[in-house]
C-alpha cells in the first residue's frame, strides 16, 4: 500500500477508533458537572494523602402520590432521575412541560431504573384523584413516575432550596419551568429549561452520559477488584 494509502486509511479509522477509546476507557472525557455547593477534606488512602470532595446533595423529601400512597426520598435513593414542579390546572406551559418530561419517559421505556418525579405546588386543588387523572392523561407509567402532593410551603422550600431552582410567580403559585436530572447519590447533575425541546434534547443525551459514566465506572472497580 502506499503512503498516500496509509495516510488515507489511518484518516478514516481515527474518529471511530477515538470514539471508543473515550467510551470504553477506563477514563471517561464526557462528564456532567455538580451543582450547588461542594466542601473538600483530606482522607489517608493506602497510606497517601488524597483531597476528597463532597457535593452537594438533595434534601430529604415525603408527601403523597397520585395513588394516595406515602412517597419519601428513599424509593428514590441509587437511581438516576428527573424532577419538576407543576400543578394540574396549569397553562400552555404546564402542557408542554408534561409532554416533555413524557418524551423523556418515552426515550428511556426500556431503562426500569430511570425515575421521574413531579411535585405539586397546590395541594389545594390537585387532591389525589386530580394527580391520578393527569397522571392518566399524561400517559404516565405509574412504575416510573409519579405525582407527589405535600405541604405548599415545603414544596416552595423544596423547589427554591432542594432543587436549586429560581422561582417567580405564575398565576399565584411560585413555579419553575425547568427539569432537573439528579444521579444515584442525590446530587443534582443538570438543570435544563423543561418547555425547550432542544434543552430537554440535551437533558436527554445528559441521562445517556450518567448510563455511561456508571456503566465505566463499574467496569474500573470490576477490573480493580479482578486484579
């Protein structure tokens, strides 16, 4: 072959190659950031000195779902999932964020450990029977999501200072248009505006990454631990 061959050949062989070197390496270049506030100490591993960081994580929460049942944060604990915010007799927007967050339950029908949570912020008009028949027209899988009533002002609470999210008032009730992708430990891992399709497209790709990074990561300790 010649060189011009070669060259030629090594062109077209790089990108996939590249592709699996950074999906399937121990090392994985595509990571999701951290949200909220992070503290740092030092911890002795193997007699070395190593900077350990904690981040932020999301606070404990409890209320009553779409089927009248007790729901708290530990159903929640060691899965991926994704929150919002809303209220049953909402607007245009309230419309389309439920068909996002559809479309996202939609995209991931055949990952049983992807969750979906959305909390009221009027527990007043959205009783249980209300929560189940949005839950109904929403096309909810009632496994997957669920449609979380409490105490209106812990919900306000939890949006602003669990979530991390920036409210402002619409008709009355202090709300937020975004959907928020929190990882197996509790920490929040993407905030994305819930009413954009091309936001909720990157919301999307950002769970296929946290599937990835897991998936890597428990490859790496399996190795670790063969060795």
């Amino acid at each position: 072959m010649t060189k011009k061959g070669l060259l030629l050949g090594g062109i077209l062989l790089f990108p996939p190659i590249l592709f699996i070197l950074l999906s399937t390496g121990k090392t994985n270049f595509i990571r999701l950031g951290y949200y909220g506030h992070k503290t740092t100490h030092s911890i002795t591993v193997n007699g070395k000195e190593k900077t350990d960081t904690v981040y932020y994580s999301v606070p404990p929460f409890s209320g009553i779902n779409q089927f009248g049942d007790s729901v708290s944060q530990k159903k929640y604990e060691g899965q991926i999932y994704v929150a919002d915010f809303f209220y049953t007799h909402g607007g245009k927007n309230e419309t389309v964020l439920t068909a996002e967050m559809q479309r996202v339950q939609n995209e991931f029908k055949n990952y049983d450990s992807i969750l979906f949570i959305s909390f009221s912020v009027d527990p007043l008009r959205d009783s249980v029977p209300a929560l189940a028949a949005y839950a109904k027209k929403a096309l909810a899988n009632s496994k997957r999501w669920s449609f979380i009533r409490g105490d209106q002002q812990k919900m306000y609470a939890l949006q602003k200072n669990g979530y991390l999210l920036s409210v402002k008032d619409s008709d009355n009730f202090l709300l937020s248009s975004k959907l928020v992708l929190v990882d197996k430990s509790k920490h929040i891992r993407g905030i994305y505006t819930g009413t954009s399709i091309t936001d909720v497209n990157r919301l999307i790709d950002g769970i296929h990454v946290l599937i990835d990074e897991y998936y890597v990561h428990r490859k790496s300790k399996k190795n670790t631990l063969d060795d």
